[in-house]
C-alpha cells in the first residue's frame, strides 16, 4: 500500500511538472554599448572630420549586433547623426555613462518581469532584448521579434545631466526617472512581440499600445510609469469626451500616440490609457482571466468586428463603436450639387470652362483637393491648378477645365477638403460626357 502511495505520488508530480510551463531562457545582447563607447571616445578625441566618420564605422556600425541594426532601420538613425550627438552633449554621456556600463545589474529585475509575463500567459515566445544605442527618438520598440532598448534614454537616472539636449527631447528625463520603469518597459516591449500587426486606425493603435501596457502592468504587479496613464484615470470625463470627438478623424494620431497633443488636453499618449482602460474593464468583467489575458494578446487587428466586440465589451464608450461611426458618418461634411449639370449627365457642352460644387457645411477654406476617379488618369479633363478657386464663404468649390467634345470625363472631390473641426469630406466622384 505505501508503494502504491509513493508510486502515485511521483506520478502526480510529473505530471504538475509537465502541466507548468517551463521557464524562459531569457537572452540579452548589450554589446553595441560597449562598441558606441569604444566609438565615442575616439571620435571625441579625433581632429579630423574623415577620421572621426571611419572610427565609428569600423569600432561601432560595422561591430552592430542585429538589434543596433534594427533600431537604426526603424527610427531611420544615420552615421552623421551619431557623429553630431558624441560631440554635442559631453555632459549627458559623461553622466549617463556608469549607467549604460553596468546594464547587466538590471537582467535579473527584467527576467522576474518576463516570468511574470509568462505565468499571466503561458503560451508566451522568447525572444531576445537588445540594448542598442539611438539618437534619442526611441527609448524602446521592437522589431521582427526583438526587443529594441534605446539605452541613451531608457537607462537615465536622476544624475543624468540634460541641459545640452534639445528642449523637445528634456521633458521624457524629467517626467520620471526612466530607469526605474526599466523591467516593466521590457515586459511592455515583449507583449508587443507577441501581438498580430497594428493597422493603420486610431483605435486599433490604442488597443495595440494598451494591451502590452495594461498585460504588463497587471502580470508584473507594477503601476505605469507613463503620465498619460495617471492624468486618464484623474481626468476619465475630460480624456473619453475629447476621444470620441477625434475617434474618427484622420491625421489626429499625434495627438493620441507618439506625439506631442496639441488638443485641449495637452498631454501626449493618452492612447496609450484609453487602451489601457479598455482592456482593464473588459479583464476585470472576465470569469476566465488567463483567457482574457490571452485575447488581448492574440487580437487580431484586421478582425474590425472582433476588436469593437471587445471595446463595446468593456463598457468605456455610452455606444456600440458602429453605432457612433455611423453616427460620424452621417454628420460628415458631403458635395450636395454640381452647379453647372447633374453628375453623370451627358451631351455637356465642351465649352464649358468651369466645374463647381456646393458643399454641406462650412469648409475650412485651407485644404482642398481633386483626384483622379476610379477610371484613372485618361479619363481626368485638363485643369490649371492656378485657377482653383473657393466660394466667398467656403460652401462650394469650382476648377477650370478644357474640354474635348464627345468624350467622357471622370474626376474625384478627395477627402482632402474638411471642415474646421478637421473632419473630412466624404469622397465624391464627378462623371460626365460632353457632346459635339
């Protein structure tokens, strides 16, 4: 009977062994800091301009590990930008030297992180973390499964001297002090390498940012570092009522994500809580967590019904995200008439020497513009751009055109033209065929 016992004991032992997953082997390159400081202090050192250019390409670009690769690919780094940082700022690489040296005392917090990440979703992939060295446009990202680390920003503390950089780049040093948010910028940068592609929609990039930022958040037990998130959660009515106004406007990603806002808000990533709440609510409704976790995860963005099925699930907006595109949809600025026929007429005189429209509202008066119709550029009469003109009070827009007879004409109304409020027109296609 007790070898009956031990015998079922160690069975079920192998078998919670086998159920666990095991650990990840976690990898981390930080060569590239110690070939850019190989670089730098002979580029400093060098009095000449050829010099200098041939020491970095052999003692760091040539030296590049995959990663510096893919950072300097990404955010578009050149060898002259690199030349001009070691020389500009002598102070801030003096102060941030000891810190980028001595990296390696921040694996074991980022490897806790990453077994954090790993317990919230078991099926989560090991990829590498590369520490590379940017030019001050990328504190972290990722690329073709790797974790990017831009460690002249993201391994800063508070004795990091910042008085020589630009003033656009000095408020990231002062909103905290980004070392601290190290492991959990990681953990961020490694949800991302799990995720499906982003697609090119406000929304969508909300979620994509808010999912690696409230999974890591939540798996590793930490607060978020990022401001926005903390100004979201005080200011929920204000940062809801100005999204919903931008939710479906075009161009307006900057003042959401990766920028700097120029709404009313003024607080940039606030993109970056909007997901983060989404995704908060609809893990908190969840019965099953570790399920939810994993269909944040693995969402897939080009899947637009499953995406607002997960939105409209966590309760953040009062409707249904179709119902309020819908809604923009229909208050959207629209050609009611062409002044000079009805579209699609024929028999139109080829002397006709001006084409004209009337709006739905009140444009702008600023942007405009006319595109080729679905049957390309043959079909596009001849327009001197020069004599495009708008209507007294922005209602309406006219073109001068040369016409051929017996030929048929087709050309675009483009959502270039908007209203004030930046909302653009619906596209609206012109055809038509003169006579003899």
């Amino acid at each position: 009977m007790e070898k009956l016992k031990i015998a079922f004991s160690a069975i079920l032992f192998a078998l919670t062994f086998l159920a666990c997953e095991p650990p990840l082997e976690q990898e981390f390159i930080s060569t590239d800091i110690d070939h850019f400081w190989q670089a730098y202090d002979q580029v400093v050192a060098a009095k000449d301009s050829i010099a200098k250019t041939q020491i970095l390409q052999e003692s760091f670009l040539s030296a590049a590990s995959p990663g510096q690769e893919s950072i300097m690919l990404v955010r578009n780094y050149t060898p002259e930008e690199y030349l001009n940082i070691m020389e500009a700022y002598p102070q801030f690489w003096a102060s941030i030297r000891e810190q980028t040296t001595s990296v390696v005392d921040h694996y074991p917090a980022i490897e806790q992180n990453i077994r954090a990440l790993q317990k919230a979703y078991p099926a989560l992939q090991p990829v590498p973390i590369y520490f590379t060295m940017g030019a001050f446009r990328s504190g972290g990202t990722t690329h073709e499964g790797k974790v990017l680390i831009g460690s002249e920003l993201s391994l800063a503390n508070e004795e990091t001297v910042i008085d020589e950089l630009p003033d656009w780049r000095q408020p990231f040093y002062r909103e905290a002090v980004p070392v601290n948010g190290l492991p959990l910028l990681c953990a961020h940068e490694y949800i991302h390498t799990q995720q499906k592609e982003i697609q090119e929609d406000l929304l969508l990039k909300c979620m994509y940012e808010g999912v690696a930022e409230f999974v890591s958040c939540m798996a590793t037990d930490t607060p978020s570092f990022s401001p926005a998130i903390a100004f979201g959660q005080a200011n929920q009515e204000r940062v809801f009522e100005q999204f919903t106004k931008d939710l479906f406007l075009r161009d307006n990603d900057f003042n959401w994500l990766w920028g700097q806002n120029n709404n009313d808000l003024a607080v940039r990533d606030l993109g970056y809580y909007i997901g983060y709440e989404i995704c908060e609510r609809y893990y908190e409704k969840a019965a099953d967590k570790q399920q939810a976790v994993a269909e944040l995860i693995e969402l897939d963005y080009t899947d637009t019904d499953r995406v607002e099925g997960i939105v409209n699930a966590s309760g953040l907006f009062p409707k249904p995200v179709a119902e309020m595109r819908a809604e923009f949809e229909a208050a959207r600025p629209r050609v009611t008439s062409i002044v000079e026929f009805e579209n699609g007429a024929t028999g139109i005189d080829p002397a006709l020497e001006r084409i004209s429209v009337r709006f739905s509202q009140t444009l702008n008066g600023f942007h405009a513009g006319i595109d080729y119709g679905p049957l390309g550029e043959d079909y596009c009469p001849k327009m001197d751009p020069f004599s495009r003109e708008w209507a007294v009070d922005s209602t309406g827009y006219s073109v001068a055109v040369a016409l051929e007879p017996n030929t048929k004409y087709q050309f675009a109304i483009s959502s270039n033209f908007r209203n004030a409020a930046g909302v653009r027109i619906q596209p609206y296609v012109i055809e038509f065929e003169t006579g003899e």
